[in-house]
C-alpha cells in the first residue's frame, strides 16, 4: 500500500506526464486538473504549460466563438479554466463578463446548460461571481437545485464535486447538507461502488463539518481506505464511456481525468502532515489524559531545572585544558545533554499542549502528535546542541 505522500506524488507525476500531451484532445479534462492543481498550489512545468494553453483555448473559444462539434464540452472548459485562471491571478487574455454572460445563455435548455448537469455545476460554479451578470443564472440554479432534492444531482458520483462546490461558493448550507448527507447515507449503507468512492470521499472529507461529531471516524476510516485503493485504478482498466461522453477522453490507461485530480485533491487534503482526525472529535477530557499532561509538564520543569543546574557547574561546558582529548570528551557530552534535554523539551511540551491545553481526548493522537514533532525537531536539537557545545567551547565555559 502506498503512503499519503506517495500517492500524492505518484498523482502529481502522473497529471505532469499527460499535461505534454495534445491538451486540445481534451480540454475540459485538463480544465479540471488546472483548476485542482491551482488550488493545491502545484507549480510545475506542466501547470505553466496548462496556463499557457489555457489562456489561448480562452481567447479561441470565449473572445473569438471558434467552436467544433463539441461546443458543449469546449465552453465548458474555457469558462472553467477562465474563473480558475482569475481567481489565482494567472489570467492572461481579457474576457468581459457580458461576452460570458451572452454565451453562456445561448445554451440554456430546459432551465439547464446543455441540458447537463455535470456542465451546469461547473459553468455556474465558475459564473457564481459575476451573477448578477448572468441573466438565466437564477433559473438555471433553481432547477439544479431541485434536481438535488428529486436525487437526480446523484445519478452520476462525478457531479458531486462540482455540485458541492457550487453550494460552498454561493453560501447554500442547505443544499451542501442535503449533498453530504446523501454521501454518507450511501456510504453508510454500503452502496458506494469502488469506481465511484473517490467522489464520495472528497465530499464527505471536504465537508464534514456537516456531520455529527460520532460520525467522523467513520468518515476517517472511509476515505483513508478510499485513498488505499487509489492506487489499483493506475492499472490497465477498459475505458468508461460515460466518463469520456460528459468529461472528454480518458486519461492513460483508462484512468478519467476527474478522478485523478479528485484523487490528488483528497490526498492533499488528508496528508499526514496533519493529524487525521477534527476538532468535533476532540473533548471530553479524561481524567488521566489530564494527569498525564500535567505530569509532562512537571517533567519538563525538571529537564529545564537539570540543563541550567548542569550548566552552572560546567558539565555543559568543555574544561579549559591544553591537551585535545580533555577538550572533545566534554564537548561530546556537552552536545549529547543537550540533544537530551532538548528532545525531553519536545516531548513534555507536546504532550502537555494537547492533553491539557488543547483538550484532545484521544491517546494515539497525543502520542502520534508528540513523535511528529520530535521528528520534525530532531535535525534543529541536533544542530542547536552541537553550535551551543562548539560555543561555550570557544568562549572557555
């Protein structure tokens, strides 16, 4: 099984060897990656690649109305890498938003652009600014806001992340539950298909401060098996042609644009970088929880205690001596108190912080808490004790 971070690079790699290919073979597919790697800050030849092309795709289809036989899938694209390009400054060409405005309308049908929902979701999420612009813009999101209640929203997973978007991006809470509730009944009941647990995942994990504190773990669990899976989808897979006829081709090996860059944004999202689990599920302090933090912070008031008392009587300090080994014995065991009394420092801090002071409830996660960050300081108590040992050597402590 991959790692969080391993898979996130295996994505990250994987969207960077399909940006050099013919990006015009699929424009709304590499839309969506541009607008998920804008959003997860990636910066890379490819994504420069992407701006570039993307810029000109605009002026093509936006600017100018050079449209082919898939209009619906052209504008699309252009509208969505348009309001991605904008919103993280990277737009190059100049698009008003009444030329927008103008086009767009021209493809409402039945109160739906395109008579699509998956299109729908993403023009109005990429028009939800310049609304009041947009003439049909209300009409057309009442009945997508319908379509969520009649479940219709639901009949293909790949809507749900734009939909949830859409509602995050016009304030909608209501609608958004209603989205995330449906997420976690169908997860719940254990009605998710493998293919389609990706989509469900980012959506319960982006939103779930919709669900009740219990629920987390569930959700937890749910998508870091989701993200264990991920990596069986890289294998050779016939291609989906429902995938292809909304989003474009596939991408290598059968594998849908969409789902990759759902699939990174998750992974991003649920890095270990950060400890996996959310405030909802934080409280409730136990009692011995509470001890022990307050135990760690007596010990570290001893450790800071030790280091000045052993400093004070020079066991910190190399001995002046003339001869070399009288200097470097004690310079290496200066160095090693410190690491010593460093690493004691971490560890009581990190444990009093999130026992006493934070509140957590949850004794792996102070512990798993407490390992990371010595970890992370593991190379600057290093560092720091060595240059401490080299100083007090050199001014004759």
């Amino acid at each position: 099984m991959d790692s969080v971070e391993v898979l996130r690079e295996k994505l990250r790699s994987w969207i960077e060897e399909e940006t050099q290919t013919d990006l015009a073979t699929d424009p709304l597919g590499f839309a969506i990656y541009l607008f998920f790697l804008l959003k997860n800050g990636v910066e890379s030849p490819g994504t420069d690649n992407l701006v570039d092309w993307m810029n000109a795709w605009i002026d093509q289809k936006i600017n100018q109305e050079k449209f082919g036989r898939f209009v619906d899938r052209e504008l699309t694209s252009a509208v969505l890498a348009s309001y991605c390009l904008k919103r993280y400054k990277r737009l190059s060409v100049n698009v008003e938003a009444k030329q927008l405005a103008d086009i767009v309308s021209k493809h409402v049908v039945n109160r739906s652009l395109f008579n699509n929902i998956a299109y729908t979701a993403i023009i109005l999420l990429s028009l939800a600014d310049i609304r009041n612009k947009v003439p049909p813009f209300n009409e057309v999101l009442k009945q997508l806001e319908k379509e969520v209640t009649e479940s219709a929203v639901f009949n293909d997973p790949k809507n749900l992340l734009f939909t949830a978007l859409l509602f995050e991006k016009l304030g909608n809470d209501e609608k958004l539950k209603e989205v995330v509730d449906y997420c976690f009944k169908a997860v719940s009941k254990n009605k998710v298909r493998s293919d389609d647990a990706v989509y469900y995942a980012w959506v319960l994990w982006n939103y779930r401060q919709f669900r009740e504190k219990n629920d987390i773990a569930i959700l937890r669990e749910f998508v870091d098996t989701t993200l264990r899976n991920i990596p069986a989808f890289f294998q050779t897979q016939a291609a989906n042609s429902s995938i292809r006829n909304v989003y474009g081709a596939d991408s290598k090996r059968g594998v849908s644009k969409i789902l990759v860059a759902a699939s990174l944004d998750l992974a991003t999202n649920f890095g270990t970088e950060t400890v996996r689990v959310s405030k909802e599920e934080l409280g409730g302090l136990p009692l011995l929880t509470r001890i022990g933090g307050i135990v760690s912070f007596l010990i570290l008031g001893f450790d800071t205690w030790l280091g000045w008392y052993l400093w004070q009587i020079g066991w910190l300090g190399a001995i002046q001596a003339d001869a070399v080994s009288a200097r470097v014995i004690p310079s290496l065991r200066s160095a090693i108190l410190c690491i010593i009394l460093a690493s004691m420092a971490v560890i009581s801090i990190s444990l009093f912080w999130d026992s006493v002071v934070r509140g957590y409830r949850n004794n792996k996660i102070i512990i798993d808490n407490a390992t990371r960050r010595t970890k992370k300081w593991a190379i600057e108590v290093l560092i720091g004790g060595i240059l401490v040992s080299i100083l007090l050597n050199v001014i004759g402590l």
